[in-house]
C-alpha cells in the first residue's frame, strides 16, 4: 500500500467481503537491527519527505542512482504503506431492502463513511472550471490509463468477476462531467480486499459529482432515499444484481450528459472557487491505484545504504498546511523532495496554484512523471482546471530552475525531520534569497528554540524567520498513528532590523 491507497476504502462507500473489516496500522519491527518498514516508531524520526523521502550524506545526496550498494546486511530499506488505520469511521448501511437482500448471494456489503473536513477556504480569484473540458475538442480520446486496465493488465489474476458471475467478466462505460469519453470499468472484485475496487470507484464517482457539480434542484435525482441513483445503485450492490447496477449506471449516464449539455454543470463550477478535500482526495486517489500502485513495490529500493525510513504526509495533514499557510490560487508552492510528486499534484489541484517539486531518486522521479501524465487527463475528465505543475529530477540545492523559483515561492514544503545538521545548515542559507512574506513548514524547526536575535549571532540567516509551532493529529504521518508538531517560519526581517538599529 502507499500514499492513496489508504484512501482506497474512503469515500462515501465500500464494499467488502463478509463482515466489514476496519483497517490497523500495522508496525513491523523485525529482530534484526535494520528496519525496513514505512510503520517506524516515531523515535525513529522518519523523514517523510512530502510525499516520501530520506536524504544521505551529502556525498550520496548529490547522486540521484547508486553506483554500488553496502552489504545486505548494512541496509534500511523505506518501504511503502502496507496497511493503515481508516481516517473516519464506517458506519453500516440498512434498510428494508438491504435486509431483504440478506438471503441473496451476494458476497459483500456495503458500508457508508462520514464526510471529511472542509478544504481550504474559498478563493474568489480561482477559476475552477476547465474551459477546454466542456468545448468539442474534449471528445476526444484523454491519454490516461482506463480502470479496466488495471484489472486486464496491470494486475491479471488479482481479480474475479462480480455478482457471482463465472465467465468472463463484462465492462461499463463512465461519464465524468466533462465532454471528455467514458471510462471503461470492468465488473470486477479484487481478490486481495486491499487491491482497487471497480465498483467502489465508480459509485466513488457518483458521490463526488452529486455533492460538487449539481445545483440545489437537481440533487434529489441523486439524493433520494428512494428512487435516487446512489440509493439504486446501494440496492443493486446489495441484492448482487448485476442487471440493476448496469441500469443504474445507464441512468446516472444520461443524466450527467443531459446536464452538460444543458450547461447545468458549467455553471456549477464557474461558481466554485474551491475544490472540497474529499473531491480532491478522489482524483488523486484514481491517479495514485493507476500509476503508482502497481509499480509501488519499486521503492523498496528506495534510499539504498540510507540510515533513514520512508514516510508520507497524508493529504488531510496537507491540506491543512494549505491552510494555516494561506495558499491562494496566485501563488507559488515548492515542494523540495517531492518524491512520487502526491503533494505537488494535490497543491496545484487543491489551491490551483503554481506547484513545483525536486526530487533526485530515479525510482521516486519515474513514478512522478507518470503521476503527472495522469494527472493531467483525469483533471480534464473531471473538467477542472489545475496550477501548473513542475517536477524536476535532481539535487533541490543544485538544480538552477529550483534555486531560481525559491527566490519568488510563497510557501516552501521542506519534510526535514530526518535530515542531517549538514543539509539544514545548507538550506538555511537558501532563506537569504527568499522573499519577505515566504512561509517555510518542516518538521523540525530550523530555529532552535530560545534563539534571540544577538551581536555574536547577528549575520545567522534564521535571524530572518519568525516561527511558530503547530501540532498535526492523528492520521496525519504514515510512520506514527499519533500526533506530533511542525513548524512555519516566515521570512520577517523587520525583527532583524530592529535590533541593527538599536545597536545604533
């Protein structure tokens, strides 16, 4: 499991086979010295690079491949997410109709999620809408990859057909609320109750469109208790009836192009001017199952000879640094150690803003490229209208194009919890080309505390930064289930002038 795949299960709703199941986190501690697990005791001090990530010695920092690797038994392998506490509890769905279908075959059940928090606060310089989404050119074929190949060809083998089906399984199309072309799903369970799920995706979809793209008038065709199309759709997972389920997604079909066509939905987001978080967080969980989940085993090789563990921060705990940092559309975001890119991708379709992330890991970059081609199809499939993203391969202290956009970022990400004296220090100096205003959020403060401003310290380039310390909860870091603090400096040097000027 990695980044978005806890986020698997979330949603509005999920299937599961037999009892519902929630969820541990899971802690590997092998007996052997070396740790190779992303579930680390937090004394461990991950650096969960946004995304994930843990720096070398400065020698090894500066390679983006090893050209030989230490003894196997000199290793700590970063491992990627196997299996993490639900963020917001399930509660069971029931109903009349679902006890009824009790006596059925069907092999799963369906349970309902409570809605997650608010996204940022809303921006009325942001253009949500992707103009091109909605024109005749967005007919054509989206270069993405279909959730029917991931049953097909990604993982052959990992699935069987659903509704009890013995043969071959059969597919549906999907309509986004673009003009875009349906998605190909195939009518499929995973065998692995961790795997992707298709028909979790799909009603996934519906949800997400009926809270964000429906004016007040039209949601009642989705919402109600008794003919809505989620309810029907509920109904015929419940009663595994697979004539009910193509009949639902037929009519949810027709409606979504009848609202395009109308411009319904056009209206809807022109009048938008931020994306909640859980419309965020499934697009970049359909992303995620679609291009690094397959591969995900690959960074396990992550940070080879590295005395450090991998670690994510999770879009919740992003999303409130959006937040607390005040990002708007307008702006500029740095992710330095970008990873697989999650946090570059969630900042520029979150906020809509200019996102720019550095990572040197080829494995980490490889799957960053791809997130990125994937990224930009299923932003127009869902009709909006994204930042610019720019993920770049390297060493964030050499590479010209990163050393040039901190001299005009607004907000800087810097997971430097597991970072070495050496590389802070680095950094620090950085801060000298920085903007006034900049906002820096790590996790280990680069002021340490009880500084103050002296002759002795007087050129110290954090001289230049105010901080202040947050905390994060629970279900927050990939490597702990418990909360802990991050910091956010903020390039200020009226402080520092102050103090010139009282030395007269």
């Amino acid at each position: 499991m990695g980044f978005f795949d806890h986020l698997q299960k979330g949603g509005s709703f999920s299937l599961q086979p037999k009892k519902p199941q929630i969820r541990k986190v899971v802690q590997t501690r092998p007996a052997a010295p070396s740790r190779s697990s992303s579930q680390t005791p937090s004394s461990a001090q991950p650096r969960a690079s946004s995304t994930d990530k843990h720096r070398h010695s400065r020698s090894q920092r500066r390679s983006a491949s090893r050209d030989s690797e230490p003894p196997a038994s000199k290793r700590r392998l970063g491992t990627p997410l196997r299996s993490r506490k639900r963020q917001t509890p399930e509660l069971r769905l029931s109903s009349d109709d679902d006890d009824d279908a009790s006596d059925t075959d069907a092999s799963f059940e369906v349970r309902k999620r409570a809605r997650t928090s608010d996204s940022a606060e809303p921006d009325l310089e942001r253009r949500v809408r992707s103009l091109k989404a909605f024109t005749e050119d967005a007919v054509k074929a989206l270069p993405m990859v279909h959730a029917a190949e991931i049953t097909s060809v990604q993982k052959p083998g990992n699935f069987q057909p659903a509704f009890g089906r013995t043969e071959q399984p059969t597919e549906v199309l999907l309509q986004y609320p673009s003009a875009s072309p349906k998605e190909r799903y195939q009518l499929m369970v995973p065998r692995d109750k961790d795997d992707f799920r298709p028909l979790d995706d799909i009603f996934h979809v519906i949800d997400i469109v009926s809270q964000n793209y429906l004016p007040d008038d039209e949601i009642d065709v989705f919402d109600n208790e008794s003919t809505g199309i989620k309810r029907r759709m509920r109904r015929a997972m419940a009663q595994s009836s697979e004539d009910d389920f193509r009949e639902v997604v037929a009519d949810y079909n027709r409606t979504i192009e009848r609202l395009r066509r109308d411009g319904v939905i056009a209206k809807k987001l022109d009048a938008t001017h931020r994306l909640e978080l859980p419309h965020v967080e499934r697009i970049l969980t359909q992303i995620y199952s679609r291009t690094v989940s397959p591969r995900v085993d690959t960074l396990r090789q992550y940070e080879n000879g590295s005395d450090n563990v991998y670690g994510e921060l999770l879009p919740r705990f992003i999303s409130t640094i959006f937040k607390e940092t005040g990002l708007k559309s307008g702006q500029v975001f740095v992710d330095l150690g970008s990873g697989v890119g999650n946090v570059v991708l969630q900042a520029a379709l979150e906020i809509g803003c200019e996102s720019w992330g550095c990572e040197m890991m080829q494995n980490a970059c490889d799957l960053a490229d791809l997130q990125q081609n994937e990224f930009k199809a299923r932003c127009r499939l869902w009709g909006i209208a994204p930042g610019k993203t720019h993920l770049v391969r390297g060493d964030f202290l050499q590479e010209q194009s990163i050393v040039d956009v901190l001299k005009r970022a607004d907000v800087i990400l810097i997971n430097n919890q597991a970072f070495t004296p050496q590389l802070n220090n680095e950094l620090i100096n950085h801060f000298l080309d920085m903007k006034e205003g900049c906002k820096i959020v790590s996790l280990k403060s680069f002021v340490p505390a009880g500084h103050k401003i002296q002759a002795r310290n007087l050129n110290s380039p954090i001289n230049l930064l105010k901080v202040k310390q947050k905390n994060y909860w629970s279900n927050s870091v990939s490597w702990t289930d418990v909360g802990g603090t991050y910091f956010i400096a903020t390039k200020d040097s009226s402080r520092l002038k102050a103090f010139a000027d009282s030395m007269g």
